[in-house]
C-alpha cells in the first residue's frame, strides 16, 4: 500500500481471506473462560473467542465452506438432473454434519 493512499478495506479483505489458515480447527477452553482455536496440529492459532456458540461455528468454517462450494458448483446439475442425486449422497452428509457442528 503507497503512502498517503487510503485503505482499500475491500481489498484488504479479498488478500487476508484467502489465506486463511486450513481446517480442521480445534478448541481448547482457557482459565480465563476464553476459548483458544488451532488448527488441528496444536501449532497455528487461528482465534480466540468469548462464547462458546461463536468458537462452534469457527471450529465448523472449514467444513461448511467445503460444502458450500461442492453445492455452489453443482446446484444447477442438481436441479436439471435430480435422479443423480439421493438425499443421503455423502455431499448431503457431510454438509449435515457440519451445520450439526457450527449449532450449539
């Protein structure tokens, strides 16, 4: 960024947002009542949180950004061709599974 420039906050979002830590995230409760996310490895820090309800959907990020783009690219498939598609396919699991993990 030059000098004297104001900030593109728009564009400092798109650079930051993808490079974003991947998943899967994990929690871990602090003394303080505080709650500490990681990336599962236990190294890499990706949050900290006050409500629990908060760190629950964090932790689920990865996941539901993984379903949320298999959906986004094969929503129009799905609906001209909706016999390809059973309502226990392992991508509706899977996104069940992680709206089960971001709901308190």
């Amino acid at each position: 960024m030059s000098k004297g420039k104001p900030w593109n906050h728009a564009e400092i979002l798109r650079e930051n947002m993808s490079k974003h830590t991947p998943g899967p995230w994990i929690t871990k409760d602090r003394k303080d009542g505080l709650m500490n996310i990681y990336h599962a490895d236990g190294v890499q820090d990706v949050a900290l949180c006050a409500k629990p309800a908060d760190a629950l959907l964090i932790v689920a990020a990865p996941a539901l950004l993984e379903a949320l783009k298999w959906y986004a690219d094969n929503a129009i498939n799905m609906l001209n061709h909706p016999e390809n598609y059973r309502a226990n396919d392992s991508h509706v699991r899977k996104a069940r599974a992680a709206i089960r993990q971001a709901t308190p």
